[in-house]
C-alpha cells in the first residue's frame, strides 16, 4: 500500500503533463496587415482629430481669459463707483487733526 500511493500520484501527474501540448506546437495567426491607403487615411483622421481638439481647447482658453478680464473690470469699475459715492469732508485746518483721536483717525485717508 504505501508504494502504490505514490506511484498513482506520479503516473496520473505525468499523464496531466503529456495531454498539454507544447508551447512550439501551438498554431500561430498571421498578423493581419492593413494596405498602405488605410494607414495613411488613418493617419490623416487622426491629424484632423488632432486639430480640432486643439481649436476647442484654444477656444476654451480665450473664452476663459475673456471671462476673467471682464470680472476684473467689474471689479475695478465698482471700486471707482464706490470712491465717486463715498461722502467727503475736507479738513483745511491741519490743526485738528491733532485734536482727534486715535480711532477716528483710522478712518481719516489722504488723497
């Protein structure tokens, strides 16, 4: 009993090994080749694609550029129209100035 046990193991192991076949004896597909006309057309496809993608990407960009000018000049138009409505007080005596105190001062500006 204890030789059989053994030798089962190794004949049904080598039979597994003889019914794969080798990697040599394995058929090989040919490749298959395009003509010339196809791959130039392809290649022309893909150049145009190529170029489209970058007018969009082009277009995008200056569309993005334009938004953010304009938001800058937004800005800067509404911080004009703020000075133009701000409330002035002219001080002609610098003299009072020194009689004011600190935390008004903070909100005195010279111009």
């Amino acid at each position: 009993i204890t030789g059989d046990a053994g030798k089962q193991w190794y004949q049904r192991r080598v039979r597994e090994q003889k019914k794969e076949c080798r990697f040599s004896a394995l058929s090989k597909d040919k490749q298959s080749s395009t003509s010339f006309c196809s791959k130039m057309d392809f290649k022309t496809q893909k150049k145009n694609i190529k170029a489209l993608v970058d007018q969009i990407q082009s277009e995008r960009s200056a569309e993005s550029e334009a938004r953010k000018q304009r938001i800058a000049d937004n800005r800067r138009r509404r911080e004009e129209n703020e000075k133009k409505c701000e409330i002035v007080q002219k001080i002609t005596n610098t003299k009072k100035l020194k009689k004011i105190k600190k935390k008004h001062l903070r909100t005195v500006e010279t111009r």
